[in-house]
C-alpha cells in the first residue's frame, strides 16, 4: 500500500590501462505506483450498546467502526446498510430520517458523530435487545457478516451520596448532595427529574423549602441549597426522615433514609430536684 518506490545505481568506468574502476555516474530511479482498491473493510471495534428503556443514545465509533487498509481511503466515507431484527420496540434514526422493524437503512461512518440515533419506545413487549445485521461496503468490497447488538436495560438507580446530616440543637443545616445524591445508569437525567418524596417526616424538626414545610424536592433543589432541616429546639440527639425516589420511567424505589445527629448545647436553666431536710444527733 506504498505509492511510490526507488532504488539507486552506480556506473563505473574501467580505463584499459588500469583494473581499478572509476564511478562515473550515479544515478536514482523514482517508481510510482498506481494503487487499486483491493481491500475489504473489516471490523475495527463492536460493543454492544446498552440503552434505558423509553430513552435515546447515538450509535458512534465508541461502539462500532470499521476500517479499510487501503493507502489514502478515508474511513468517513464507509458505507453501512443495516437491517434492525428482533423488533424490541425502537427505531434507527439518522437527523430526520428514521426505519424501524426490518426496514434497510443505511448511513456511512461519518455520521456516527452523534448523528444517528437509536430511539427506543416504552413497550410491553419481552424483548430486551435489538440487532443491526450489517452491509459495509467501500465502494467496491463489502463484509455481510457484521451483527450490532443493542441492549434495552431497566433503569436503575444508585445511591451516592448517604452521609449523616449534623445540626446544632435549635438551629438548622442545609442538606447538601454528600446527604442525599443519587445517579442512573440513564446520563441524559437531568437534577430536575429526580423527586424524592417524603415517606415519613422528621419528629424532631421540619424540612423546608425556601422556609416553607416540604413533602417532596428535587435533586437540583439539593444541589442549589434549597432544602434545610430547622430543629425543634428539643433536647432529643438524633432524628431521621425516609424518602423514596422517582425518575424517568424509575418509580417502584425502596425507601431510604437521612440520618440526623443534633449537637446538644447547655441552654437550661437548673432547676431543684431534690432539697431534704438532714437531721444529725448528736453523737
């Protein structure tokens, strides 16, 4: 796959009175090649795409790509013709144009920049995966034994941040994403779509929003320091409150608890608790 090649000569010139040789010229020939395409495209990278059930991800390089060894040939121009098998209950898109179940689509490598797009639907249908059975030609050689899987995966939400919230007795402490913090296994969630809704209160004080009693906040209502605990004043040293969590297509959570450790102070006044009278005889 060189376009050009060369090799280098000598001339030597022998006198007749001598046995000695004397260069007497050297000399290059440059060889160019005219180069065909005689290679097949062949499967670089194919990792199985794994998508949240009712939500979109873009097909890209990350996850499929195909190369070619021929010298100069540009791997955007790649063109792919695909066929989904196995309806689960999406569709293939590339900007405006979309196919779905057993539909030829085709699109060339250049567009899997962000482009082309697969879209699943919320669907009661038992399948769970989705397959691209492919053609990827260029131009002149084609494979048709290429296979993409895509995957539909149920949302599934962790935990991240579970610290203990710590309050002064009679004050109140804000709670902050390292008490409450959760993240998908779906990236496009945005803050404003995760709702946690109170189960049971606090007993000890209130949770309020912009200093008014809250049953329910937002993610990014905890990243913008919204959501505050105000104690009660009592002499009681810990509370807690539990929550459940709703997002997206996510709302059969297990509950989940904040834990809250108050920090006495020395505010009472003494009072008597005892003051008999002794009586000593004398010894």
């Amino acid at each position: 796959e060189c376009p050009m090649d060369n090799f280098q000569f000598h001339v030597y010139a022998i006198p007749d009175n001598t046995n000695l040789p004397t260069l007497y010229f050297l000399g290059l020939v440059n060889i160019t090649v005219d180069l065909i395409n005689d290679h097949t495209p062949f499967e670089k990278r194919n990792e199985v795409l794994n998508v949240v059930e009712g939500t979109s991800r873009a097909i890209t390089t990350d996850y499929l790509k195909y190369e070619d060894d021929d010298y100069g040939y540009n791997t955007d121009n790649l063109l792919y013709q695909a066929k989904l098998d196995f309806y689960a209950g999406g569709e293939i898109c590339l900007r405006d144009k979309c196919a779905g179940d057993r539909e030829t689509f085709e699109w060339h490598q250049r567009d899997m920049n962000g482009d082309l797009i697969y879209h699943h639907k919320q669907s009661e249908l038992p399948f769970k995966a989705a397959f691209l059975l492919l053609n990827v030609s260029d131009g002149r050689y084609y494979v048709d034994s290429g296979i993409f899987i895509i995957v539909i995966n149920d949302i599934v939400a962790t935990r991240v941040g579970n610290r203990e919230l710590f309050v002064t007795e009679n004050e109140n402490s804000t709670l902050l994403p390292l008490h409450i913090n959760f993240t998908t296994n779906d990236k496009s969630v945005q803050s404003t779509e995760y709702e946690y809704r109170i189960i049971t209160p606090p007993l000890h004080g209130n949770l309020l929003k912009d200093g008014s009693p809250v049953d329910s906040f937002s993610q990014k209502d905890i990243d913008d320091g919204k959501i505050v605990y105000d104690h009660d004043g009592g002499n009681d040293i810990y509370d807690s409150f539990e929550f459940n969590l709703t997002v997206s297509t996510y709302d059969n959570s297990p509950n989940y608890f904040v834990h809250i450790i108050i920090d006495p102070v020395d505010d009472e006044i003494p009072i008597l608790n005892r003051n008999e009278v002794i009586v000593a005889k004398q010894s």
